[in-house]
C-alpha cells in the first residue's frame, strides 16, 4: 500500500463561518429614531438596576386655538385652567434567542479552537438570528400603531418615489410624504421604511440632476433618512409599502433583567474560566456588537452530562407619544403609504 494514504487528515476549524454582522434597516432606523427622542429614556423603566418600573409620564397638551381679546382683561374672565394629562408606560414585550445546547465532547475534537472561542461563535449565530427576529418583531409593532393622515379618515395613502417600468426616481413621491408632515405640524425630515420602491430611488436619485459637468450627485444626500427593507412588504403581507414617522413620535426602550443585585459577579463571562471554577450558573448580560443593544444572558452547566445550555432575551417596548400638534384624533405622527410595484424588464423579442 502506499504510505501516503496513512496519513491522518488535517483539520481545520472555521469559527465566524456563518455571516453575523448584518443589521436589519429596518431596525437601524428605529434604533437611529431612539437616540433623537430624549423625551423619555431606558432609565426612566428601571431606575434601580433589575427593578421594572411604571413610568407615568405627565405632559402639556397643545394649546390648539386662541380666542382671547385685547378687550378683555384678567378681572373680567376667568380663564383657561391648564393641568397636565397622564399617560403610562410599561415595559411588556420580549424577544429570545433558541436554547443553545453546547456539549463538552464537541469541544474536544476542537484542535486550533479554544472552549470560550467556540462558544463565542455559536454565540454569534445565534445572535444573528435573534437580530433578525427582534427587528421583524419591532417593525410589525410599529405597522400595527400606523395612524390616519391629517384628513382624519384615510389610513393610507399613495406615494410613488420610482417608475414601476423604467425605475426613474420620482421626486413627486417625496414631496407627498414630506407634505403630510408639515400638514400635521410635525418633523420637517421624517424617517421612511420602504420595500423595493426606496431602494431603487435611492440608487437612482443621484442620477436625477444633470449640470454642464454632467451627472449632478450634490442631491444624493436628500434621502439619507429613508431605509430600505423588504421585511415592511412581509409585514403588511405582500404589496408596495412605505411607513413614514417623525422620530420623536415614539420611542424604543429596553430593559435588563439581570442587572445590579440581580446579576451573578461575574461581569465578563468566559465559559473556560466559568468550567475551570466549578461555576454551574451564570446571569448577566452580553453587548451586541452590531446594534449595541444589551442582551440578559442566562448560561447553565450541568456536570452530569457535561453540557452548557445558554439563552439571551432582550426586554422592549415602543413607546407610542401623546400628540404634540393639533391634529385630528388618530392622527400620531406614524404613516402608511403604498407605491407601485416595480416590473421586472423583459427583453425585447427579434422578429
């Protein structure tokens, strides 16, 4: 026989296999629309680390009409009385990544890997998928709160931003969205979620502008607020759709479970060292790294089988604001539009 084949095979472990850095558009934008909505914060849930509070937010509602008269004075009428109105928040909604079941024995046919590398990797994957759960999750949250336009009657509205044959950007679109919020008194530059119609506007806008030098891409930058996500056509189960909101019209919170005095002492967790020490359970908490959202993370290592099970959840909610502009009721800064779907060119036929 030949001694060649007496050779063992050489193995070679691929950690970050999988791809687990994309982050949803969709959930990009609402998390951008968090950072500039300061009206309320992820304090104001949990003031105590670990401790869930109610938050009970008091506020002034617009003044929406004035009828005073130069001829009247403070003796003679008696006023409009001015008292704050309620509302209240709690944070109810969860999402969970699957039971990660990690068994020591897998671990020992890692030659190149360490035990806390390859657990870091399953990690990820994990992650990923969670991701992309939570972000499904928050966009059917924030579809289901869309409100009516300043009509008070229509919920949902046309707005075309690209040719459906040619896919030509079309400004018209934009100016109709952009006009519901100066309507409503509201963002003069609102956020939009939008399938297949954003994307190719986008891609085609900069090309919209020709000057003696040709091409014009000074106006690319007018729609840096618009994300392109097909997860909004599954939300609203099928159809062109676009949903138009002024940030600080809600807002997303999270809360942690384990945090505080509700935490283990380990504050980085290393499942070798975890092993090493004996440690059969661990709560805390473990950073994202693409969204920077912090996940509670539950792990457990049972001796008798020599396995570790893991799962991370992230506490949320949307905080959905009281109207802050005299619109009609129903009316609460978050819009539905439809587009037009776009058609897939056909060549054309010799004859």
């Amino acid at each position: 026989m030949s001694f060649a084949n007496a050779h063992q095979s050489i193995q070679r472990t691929i950690v970050n296999y999988a791809k687990t850095n994309y982050l949803n558009p969709a959930l990009l934008a609402i998390l951008l629309a968090a950072r500039q909505n300061n009206r309320i914060t992820a304090e104001d849930t949990g003031r105590e680390a670990g401790k869930k509070r109610k938050l009970i937010l008091n506020y002034l509602p617009p003044v929406c009409a004035s009828t005073g008269s130069c001829a009247t004075n403070l003796c003679d009428v008696d006023g409009n009385e001015v008292e704050p109105l309620q509302k209240d928040f709690l944070v109810g909604k969860c999402t969970a990544s699957n039971i990660i079941k990690i068994t020591l024995d897998n671990n020992r046919n890692l030659d190149n890997v360490t035990l806390s590398e390859w657990h870091l990797g399953v990690f990820a994957n994990e992650m990923q998928a969670a991701r992309n759960k939570l972000a499904l999750e928050v966009l059917t949250v924030l579809a289901a709160n869309v409100g009516k336009f300043p009509d008070g009657i229509a919920t949902v509205k046309k707005a075309i931003l690209a040719d459906p044959k040619t896919g030509a950007f079309s400004p018209l679109g934009k100016a109709l969205i952009e006009k519901v919020f100066l309507d409503t008194q509201m963002t003069n530059t609102p956020m939009v979620i939008g399938g297949d119609s954003v994307f190719v506007a986008q891609s085609m806008q900069s090309a919209g502008g020709i000057d003696q030098n040709g091409v014009n891409r000074g106006a690319a930058t007018s729609l840096n607020n618009y994300f392109y996500d097909g997860l909004i056509n599954q939300v609203f189960a099928g159809g062109e759709n676009l949903i138009a909101f002024d940030p600080s019209m809600f807002k997303f919170v999270t809360w942690n479970r384990n945090a505080g005095r509700f935490a283990t002492d380990d504050r980085d967790f290393n499942p070798q060292t975890a092993f090493q020490n004996k440690d059969t359970f661990y709560k805390g908490s473990i950073v994202d790294p693409v969204t920077g959202l912090l996940w509670d993370l539950n792990a457990k290592f049972d001796d008798c089988t020599d396995t570790w099970k893991y799962q991370f959840k992230l506490e949320w909610d949307m905080f959905f604001m009281p109207a802050d502009s005299c619109t009609k009721p129903g009316v609460n800064g978050i819009f539905h539009f439809e587009g037009c779907e776009l058609i897939e060119p056909t060549c054309p036929v010799a004859v």
